[in-house]
C-alpha cells in the first residue's frame, strides 16, 4: 500500500471526478495509505481536500484503498 506522502502526491485539485488522475478509477473520496497509526488506528488521505487523517479501522464512510509500487 502507499505511504501518506505518495497519496498526497496524487493529488490534483479538479483532476477528474476524484482530484485525482482518472487511471486510479477510485470512487471513494479516501484511500487508505499502508501507515498505521496504532492498534485500531490507520493513515489515509483525503482526496476531496486534499489532507492526510488517522481514522479507526472502521471509519464509517465510503473508503478506498490501492496497492503501489515504486517503478524502478
């Protein structure tokens, strides 16, 4: 899973319907990084703003998640 810094990274405010390029084909405004922050805790970004946040595993809202890999 990617880390919060390359999520943010693929933000682009107004590109395709997400704020992000369209060949990522996310219908969800957030995506899970691999990052966790405790037990029940985990790292993500917000593609609607933009932001990093730590929401509990179980965050009532409609999240996405993508494996990456770094192309060498």
């Amino acid at each position: 899973m990617p880390t919060r810094k390359e999520l943010l990274g693929l933000y682009q405010n107004g590109k395709g319907n997400r704020n992000i390029d369209f060949v990522f084909k996310t219908s969800g405004w957030f995506v899970w990084s691999g990052e966790v922050e405790d037990s029940s805790s985990a790292w993500g970004v917000n593609f609607y703003y933009g932001d990093d946040n730590s929401h509990g595993r179980s965050y009532p809202y409609n999240n996405r998640a993508f494996a990456a890999r770094k192309i060498m």
